[in-house]
C-alpha cells in the first residue's frame, strides 16, 4: 500500500508488541518500505486487542475506518485515486 498509495497525504506505519531492534530485524526480514514500531503508545489510543488489525487513521488522528476487508479498495475511494 506504501508504494501504490503514499505521498503527501497517505503513509503506512507498521506497529508492533516487543523492542525496538525486533521491530528492525522484523522489517529488514520483510524487507518493508514503512517504518514499524515497537511498544508504541498507539496500541492504547487506538485500544488495539489483536494483531494483525488494519485502519484508516486521518491527519487528525481519528480512525475512520477499520475492519478493512479491501484496504486498497477503500484507500483509492477514500484518497480520489
């Protein structure tokens, strides 16, 4: 999604439970093109219960879409692409 939809007004951010060079080492492994997280206070605000999980979060930080079935679907619609 990082290379089809990000710019100015998209980008993907990886996150997830455990440490920093774990959160490296995940990356480099998977050879991701966005940052990734770990133990991010992001799993609070956004009251994250399971993982993998996908949202929507605008500039504001306001989730406006979850449960995202066809992510890249709603990416397009939602961004005019």
């Amino acid at each position: 999604m990082q290379k089809d939809f990000g710019g100015d007004d998209f980008s993907v951010i990886g996150l997830m439970k455990g440490d920093a060079e774990g959160a490296s080492q995940f990356s480099r492994s998977k050879k991701l093109n966005y940052p990734v997280f770990a133990n991010s206070k992001d799993f609070d605000a956004y009251d994250v219960m399971f993982l993998p999980v996908t949202y929507l979060v605008d500039p504001s930080g306001m989730i406006v879409a979850d449960d995202l079935d066809d992510a890249e679907a709603i990416l397009a619609k939602t961004l005019n692409r």
